[in-house]
C-alpha cells in the first residue's frame, strides 16, 4: 500500500504547535498509512518533545532525500529560525515570520511533486502580520503561493462537514460577494473533494442567507432567488443530489443526523458555528480548490497553554488522517 508523504509544517513556534505535532507522531499506527515530514525547526521540536514527555527522536535535515520515516524519529526540514529557548505563549513577529517560512517550503515541494498533502499547526495572524505577511490566514496564503484564483474552507467534525462560499470578510461584504456563479463553485469543490475521499453521490444542503431561506421573500430582499437558486439548478441538472436554499438552523441539525453529507454555508460563522459545537477538539480544516491537498487543525495558537504540555492533539491527528484519506486517492 502507497504511503503518501505529509509534510507538516510546525505552525507558530510559541503557540501549541511544536507539542501537538510531537504528540501525534507518537501514535504508531499513523506510520502505517503515511510518510510525515515536519518543516519546521528541529530545536523547537526538541523543546516541545522534553515538554509533553515523549522519547521521540527528532532529525534535522536538509533534503527530502535524506527522510527514513522509520517510527520514533520525526523527520524534519530544518530551516534554523527560532533560537533556542525562545519563550513560548507569546506573541512575536520572528514566530509569525518563521511559520510563513515553513508554508512557503512546504509548497514548493508540493509543487515540486515531492510530498502528496500538507497538515498545518496553527498560526497567529497578529503575529504573521507582524511578521510581515498580510494574510487573513492559512487559506489566503496558500492560495497566494499556489497561484490559485479561487479556494474554499471546508471544515470537518465528527458527523458534519461544512463548507463556506466565504470566509474572512465581514457580514455586509460577504453578501455582497455572494453571487450564482461563486456558490456554484463552491458547491462543485465541495462535490468533488468528497467523491475524492470516497463518498460516490454526496447529498448537499445549500443554506439560505436570511431567517428561514428567506420565507418566499418575507425576509431580505430576495437574496435566495438572486444568488443561490440559480447555483442549485445548475448543479441539479448535472445529476447532483443538491438541495437548497434550506433555513440554516435546521440544515445543521439533519446534516448531522446524517441527512446531508455536506452543508454549504454562505459566510464564516453561519458555517463555524456549528462545527465547532460539535467537535473543536476533533474538527479539521481543509481548503479546497488548491493544487496540493491541505488540512488542518481547526482551533488556534493557544498561547495561554503553550509550552505547558496539555494541548489536545486530536485535531491534528484526524488532520493528518484526512489528508491520507485525500492524498490516497487523488488522480
């Protein structure tokens, strides 16, 4: 059996990343199914290895080549940015450079077609700006270094997966942005990306923008009819079990009863929400659209428990496992 290689990048090195990462390569089973290979700094992993107890080894290197990926010593492309010692828990421009620098390597081995997915710890988005990156985020930054148009975040948590048609704007913009062609799209991404991980014929639910889908035009200004109706159609007469627009506080409810295997969310926290109810601990992000399979943890730096050893690990470890799941069967 194919083991793809996960590159893995460590994320914000005074945030809870380095620990998670060191944590969840402690699970022997994972090395069944996958190749991991953090971009980070070996140094950091160290440190965090010493802080939640672990014997794992850590071995820096320089070239994709030089990887074993034998259990008990994680691989790491060691780019020497954070100085021994480097306080954890605390917001810093050198961190939010660094964790830019590791996504930046990661793509070009994906581009390079040297890796099959990338798994991203998390970053702080003051400390990347300070750093002197201006992106809302991971999403935004991948899509940037990929030369991508267009992505979208799809968030996966134990029996709901939802994606948005946008993100990280505010609510006005984000109705503005809304149009037909934006949400067909999406739904198609969102289509494709779950027929890739095995599901033959997902069912979607299309969320409304206003109160209850609009009530046949009693609420908003017939938003539903303008943008997203027309998107449904489109993708329903290609044969695709597409419905919508669907009041929102319903749809979650059956998609997580199991009516829906995706729901599409028109704006960031219609889609959030509920996903982080149901599992922040477990949730994976996972930006769709990219030319390199991408996940992540779905929760942040924690900077208030950082370098103390009690992080949970259990969203980077169903990251990781997601992106085998899509690195395995991708064309």
């Amino acid at each position: 059996m194919y083991r793809p290689i996960i590159a893995i990048t460590m994320g914000d090195a005074a945030g809870v990343g380095p620990e998670i990462i060191m944590k969840s390569l402690a699970a022997r089973d994972l090395y069944e199914h996958c190749r991991p290979l953090v971009v980070g700094d070996a140094t950091r992993l160290r440190e965090a290895g010493e802080i939640v107890g672990t014997s794992l080894k850590v071995h820096a290197i320089q070239d994709i080549a030089e990887a074993n990926y034998a259990y008990g010593t994680v691989e790491c492309i060691n780019l020497g940015l954070i100085p021994p010692n480097y306080p954890f828990g605390e917001l810093s421009p050198l961190c939010g450079h660094a964790a830019y620098c590791y996504i930046e390597r990661a793509v070009k081995l994906a581009v390079n077609q040297q890796i099959d997915a990338i798994c991203t710890a998390p970053l702080n988005k003051e400390a990347l700006h300070a750093g002197g990156h201006i992106f809302p985020g991971h999403t935004e930054m991948l899509a940037k270094l990929t030369d991508t148009p267009e992505v979208s975040m799809m968030l996966v948590a134990p029996n709901l997966r939802v994606i948005h048609v946008t993100t990280h704007i505010g609510l006005l913009d984000a109705i503005r942005k809304i149009e037909p062609g934006l949400v067909e799209r999406t739904i198609a991404r969102g289509y494709d990306t779950l027929v890739r991980s095995g599901i033959e014929n997902p069912r979607i639910g299309v969320c409304g923008i206003n109160p209850h889908a609009g009530e046949n035009g009693l609420f908003g200004c017939g938003e539903e009819e303008e943008k997203i109706i027309p998107a449904v159609q489109a993708q329903r007469a290609l044969g695709r079990s597409v419905e919508g627009p669907l009041p929102a506080d319903t749809l979650f409810y059956r998609a997580a009863r199991g009516d829906f295997d995706l729901v599409v969310a028109m704006y960031h926290d219609q889609g959030h929400g509920p996903v982080k109810v149901m599992g922040l601990e477990a949730g994976v992000n996972i930006t769709v659209g990219l030319p390199v399979i991408r996940t992540s943890v779905d929760h942040g730096t924690a900077f208030d428990i950082a370098g103390k050893g009690i992080a949970d690990e259990g969203s980077m470890l169903e990251a990781l496992r997601q992106a085998v799941s899509l690195a395995t069967r991708r064309d």
